[in-house]
C-alpha cells in the first residue's frame, strides 16, 4: 500500500475528481511521489463502490483495490442483513477480502478475525478497518483453513472465491476456492455455525447436494436483483431446510419463508381481477406453491408463475389490476397498438426482443403486459396498470 495516497492533498483530488479518468491518464500524476496508476486505481474503484458501500465511499483514507477483487465484495445491505441473524462471541472470516462482511459482523461478535492469502487485500483491510475504528478484529495475512487446525469459534464464515485458473468465473462449490464440500467436517468440527455464502447462480438443489447440515438458506436480493445465497449449516441437524427470502428496496424489505421440500397444493385458475408477479428471491427460490398458500392466490400454469385473485392482497412482489386480457394471435394483436409499454414473459415461446419488434412496442409508459401461457396451453397477453 503506497502511504502517500493518504496525504491530506491527495485524499482531497482523489474525492473531488469528477473527470474522465482518460484526461488524468494522458496528463499523468499530480503528485511526483505516486505513479497515476495508483491515482486512477483509487479514483475507479471508489467510483465503482458509490452505491455498493457507501460507508467506504463517504470516508476518507480509505484505500482501495483493484476493481476486479470489489466484484464479490458483499454489499453494506447484504453485510448488514447477515449480521442480524446469528450472534455469538468469536467469529472467523476464512475470506476476508476487503473486510466488508468482517466490518458488519464485529458489530455483534465481541472478537472477529480476518484472514485473508492476498497480502496487499489483507494490508488494505487491516487499514480501512481501523480508518472505520472497528476495533475488535484481527487481520492476519494466512490461510484461513489452515490457521484454524488447533481453534474454535461460535461461527465460522467463508465467502469461496468464484474465479477458477483455468475454468474463469465458476458457480459449483466444488469448482470454487476453497473447495467447501471437501473441508466440510474439518470446518464443523471447528465451529457451532458455519456460514457459506454462494454465488446467486447457484441452483438450491445442487448446492443442497454439495453441502449437508444445511439448517437454513437466505436468498438476498437487493432492489429486485438476487445478489448471494447464504447457507447456514449446523453439525447433525436432521430437522427440515427453512428457506428464507428477502428483498431489500428503497421502499422497505419484503421477507418471506418457507420449509423446503414441504408438501403443498396449488389451485389454477385463469386471470382474475388482478395479477401478481413474485419478486427475484422468491422466483430464485422456488417456492411458488408456498406463496400461492400463503396469500390464498390462484397461479396461471404451473410453470408461468404468475399468480390472480379477485381481492386485492398484500404480496411481496409486483401487483397489477388487469384491464384486458387478450388471446395471442396475429387477429387478436393487429387490432391493438401502444405507442409504449413495459413488456414481460412468463412461459411463452417468443422474447421479450422479438415480441417489442413484431408488435412495435417501445419500452416505458404506464401500460404492463404480460405475455404468458395458461394451464390449458392458450397464450394470452395480459394489458396491467401497476398498482
């Protein structure tokens, strides 16, 4: 870590640069001491982080890395929602990284470590986190596997890196590193909780596969987005999977849960007076009987998952009042234009893509159509006004 990027002068232009960072490639570095590649590597990556972690972003002698080691960064919103479900008085963090998660954790852990391969990650973590004046944490520069043969702690937490040397970017637990299956009772011997997150590409029913004691799994999804799975494991646990479901938006959090795998009936029936569309972590999860029982909802097909009612209900996704309800043929659609509208497939053969340029449709507006299949195979297009 170059200290002098910590010069009062040199926080101040790296916080003030508003530029393309093309113009301060070309004209070279302000200041003698520091090479313009550190100078647009801190200016990049803080620019990346803006949304991301606001926290690092508004303080200053924070110092960042490369942008590349922020991609699996945990966000503040997603550190934070981790950090409210388990408590305890030791923690260890096998994959530090920047410390993000780390940070969020030692707010209710009495003593956390970081451990952390990368040298110049771990140093950068050590020093923002003491900026940030959270005190109870250790950073060691070490394996974290390997540091922990002789100890013990409440929870353990491990983020394994997604980015393989010969593979690239890899979703299987066994293709990450470290490898968790493989380490899986060495790492519960060592612990009363085991914490894994994943990437949210990961299928539940592979990842169930790879791991066992699983007790709960999180599917976070932050403005509508699946972000990670997070899998909380507990040696001999024999009771059924809880998956819980959360989506963080600017409006609030919308959580919903369920047992895995517990047997549930669903009722069809064709549109009604309104329709719901379940948001990201709820599709991601696939507990599409659950909701339809939980909100007493009728679905359209057992694979549209879009479900209806004729009373309006609470519902922790989109809701929309159906205005029309249009059978999908070249006689039906030619006598109907929009000058613009929000356009969505649930089960249809066609795009998304193909559907705005057969039908002209441009993206916008107030008007919502669905274009989906019953559970009689008819293709409809539902035209909503979002509610």
């Amino acid at each position: 870590m170059n200290k002098a990027l910590l010069s009062p002068n040199v926080q101040e232009f790296i916080f003030s640069y508003t530029e393309k960072t093309t113009k301060l490639a070309f004209s070279g570095s302000p200041f003698p001491e520091i090479p313009v590649t550190d100078i647009l590597q801190q200016i990049e990556s803080r620019r990346a982080i803006e949304k991301k972690l606001p926290t690092w972003f508004a303080t200053k002698d924070i110092v960042y890395p490369p942008k590349l080691n922020l991609e699996q960064t945990s966000s503040e919103a997603t550190a934070k929602y981790k950090s409210g479900l388990i408590m305890g008085k030791t923690l260890a963090d096998l994959t530090g990284g920047l410390g993000v998660d780390t940070y969020y954790f030692a707010e209710t852990f009495k003593s956390v470590v970081h451990f952390e391969t990368n040298s110049s990650l771990s140093q950068l973590a050590a020093h923002n986190l003491q900026v940030l004046q959270q005190e109870n944490i250790q950073c060691h520069n070490k394996d974290g596997i390997e540091a922990i043969a002789n100890d013990g702690f409440d929870v353990i937490y491990i983020d394994p890196s997604r980015r393989h040397d010969s593979k690239g970017k890899v979703f299987f637990l066994k293709d990450c590193e470290p490898n968790v299956p493989v380490h899986l009772d060495y790492l519960l011997e060592r612990c009363n909780v085991l914490m894994v997150k994943t990437s949210p590409m990961l299928d539940i029913s592979v990842g169930l596969k790879e791991l066992r004691h699983v007790a709960e799994i999180h599917v976070i999804a932050i403005g509508n987005e699946v972000k990670e799975l997070l899998w909380i494991l507990r040696k001999g646990i024999t009771e059924r999977v809880m998956i819980h479901t959360i989506n963080i938006s600017k409006k609030g959090k919308q959580p919903f849960s369920f047992a895995h795998q517990e047997e549930v009936g669903t009722v069809f029936s064709e549109p009604l007076r309104f329709i719901y569309e379940p948001n990201a972590a709820i599709l991601k999860s696939g507990g599409f009987s659950h909701i339809s029982e939980a909100f007493k909802l009728k679905k359209l097909h057992p694979h549209s998952h879009l479900f209806t009612s004729d009373v309006l209900r609470d519902f922790p996704g989109r809701r929309f009042s159906i205005q029309k309800i249009v059978p999908y043929s070249k006689k039906t659609m030619r006598g109907i234009t929009f000058e613009k509208a929000n356009v969505t497939t649930r089960n249809f053969p066609e795009s998304v893509a193909s559907l705005r340029k057969k039908w002209k449709i441009k993206d916008g507006g107030n008007v919502y159509l669905f274009f989906t299949t019953l559970e009689n195979g008819e293709k409809i297009m539902l035209i909503c006004e979002k509610i």
